[in-house]
C-alpha cells in the first residue's frame, strides 16, 4: 500500500470517527420547556401517544426507560415531547413533535451526550 493511500484512510477514518460522536444538535433549541401540568402542553392525545411510542421503542432501549420526559412549546402552537432513554453510556433523545391540532408531524431521534466515560 502507498504512503499517500495509506493517509488517505487514516484521514478518511478520523474524519468518520469525528463525525459519528460529534453530539448532534438539539432540535427543540429555542422551544420553551412547559409544564406537564399545563393541559395546553400535555393533553390526553399527546400523552397517550408518546406513551404508546414509547411501548414501542426496542427492547433494548426500553429496558432502561426511567420516565425522562419533558414537554415544549415553540409559542406558534406546536408542542414537543422529549423522551430520554439512557442506552449503553449514551442519552438517546427522542423529540416528538406535534402540530397545533396535538398530531404527531415528526419524530427526532438523537444523542444527546454520554453519561459516562
């Protein structure tokens, strides 16, 4: 193998290595947290589906589910429900996003950090 091939996939590696532990953005930045107790942001459509989207997440990963959740709201009348499930040293993050007539338009799933090293 050439020297300039051989740096080729060293770079090519470090760069994959970068990009898939690099923590992904938050895509509920700029949305206001709001209380589960409000019903604006916590109505029985939201909760029985983000309840039953959990009951359907892997095994896996729900083995580990501790009832991280929060709820949001992004002020145009959209709500969000944020999910955190730890899995194997990670935060795995799951943003449901709800339009204004409380159905779901998106799911988001992503790292939200290690909690250990």
């Amino acid at each position: 193998m050439s020297i300039t091939r051989y740096i080729s996939c060293v770079l090519l590696a470090a760069l994959v290595w970068t990009i898939g532990c690099a923590r992904t953005a938050n895509p509920l930045a700029g949305w206001k947290p709001c209380s589960s107790d409000d019903p604006v942001c916590s109505n029985q459509t939201i909760k029985d589906d983000y309840q039953d989207y959990i009951q359907k997440l892997p095994p896996k990963e729900k083995v580990f589910f501790q009832g991280g959740i929060s709820f949001y709201e992004d002020g145009a009348g959209r709500h969000a429900v944020k999910i955190e499930t730890p899995y194997y040293g990670v935060w795995r993050e799951h943003a449901l996003i709800y339009d204004k007539d409380d159905r779901r338009i998106k799911v988001i799933t992503y790292s939200g950090g290690k909690y250990r090293s």
